[in-house]
C-alpha cells in the first residue's frame, strides 16, 4: 500500500506522543506508589494502560499501512512533588495530545483517509475526556488543599 508521506509523519508523531505518555503516567504511578497514595498509583496505571492500547491501535495502523512502526525519542517524564504537580505536567500532556489529534484528524480529512480519520477522531474524544478527567483531579486536590 502507499501511504501518503504526511500521514505517516502524523501517525509517528502520535506514537511517540502515546509512548512518552505511558511512560509518564507509569513513572507517576510509582512516585505516588512511594508517596503512599495507593489510590492516585492505580488511578495513573489505569491511566498508562489506556495510552498504551493508544499506542497499540497506531501501530496497527502503520502495519496496515506497509510500515514497521518507529517512534522517535521519548521526552523525560514530567513529575512532580507534589500531587498538584503531578496533574499539572498530565493536564499539559494531555492538552498537547489533543492539539495533535485534533491536527492529525484535519490531515486525514485533507487527503480522504476515511480510516485514518476514525482513528485520529476516535483518539482525539479519549484525549478530551483525559483531559476532562485531569481537570476534574487537579479541582479536587486543589479545593482538598484549600479547605
């Protein structure tokens, strides 16, 4: 099959976003786990697991595609030391996710990539309500702190 050179760069740009993303919510889940925040660790696990089927799901679409997936080098992992950090640096992840798809999925209608579009829609309404849900987190813990 010929893929269409644009596409594969938005589909390797949205791995490498995937993957820095599983390793940031998996990083987190083991500094809450040493905070003794058992509760955020699973959440944050649940969090990486989703982004990882995120991933899996792109490099499909590459295979489909005729192309052996690559991702490009991974960011660090935005921590923090607090838990408010934390949701800060994951509520900023996730905003760059949205960018991307929302940019990704104006591409694939640009060339007609009616697979491609139901995929890059598909990601972008998860990574609206992640980012929904981090918004939901960051007011819990902030008012929590405030109270």
């Amino acid at each position: 099959m010929n893929a269409d050179p644009r596409t594969l760069g938005w589909l390797g740009r949205a791995l490498t976003h995937e993957l820095g993303a599983v390793q940031q919510y998996l990083a987190q889940a083991v500094l809450a786990d040493l905070w003794g925040e058992q509760a955020l660790a699973q959440q944050l696990r649940r969090e990486a697991d989703e982004e990882l089927q995120h991933a899996q799901r792109l490099m499909e679409r590459l295979l489909l595609l005729g192309v052996a997936p690559a991702a490009g080098p991974l960011a660090p992992a935005r921590l923090g030391r607090q838990v408010d950090e934390l949701l800060r640096a994951n509520r900023q992840l996730e905003l760059e996710a949205v960018r991307l798809y929302q940019e990704a999925l104006m591409h694939a209608r640009r060339v007609r990539d009616v697979d491609g579009e139901a995929l890059m829609q598909a990601l972008l309404q998860d990574e609206i309500a992640h980012l929904a849900a981090v918004e939901t987190l960051l007011v819990n813990v902030n008012g929590a702190h405030q109270s």
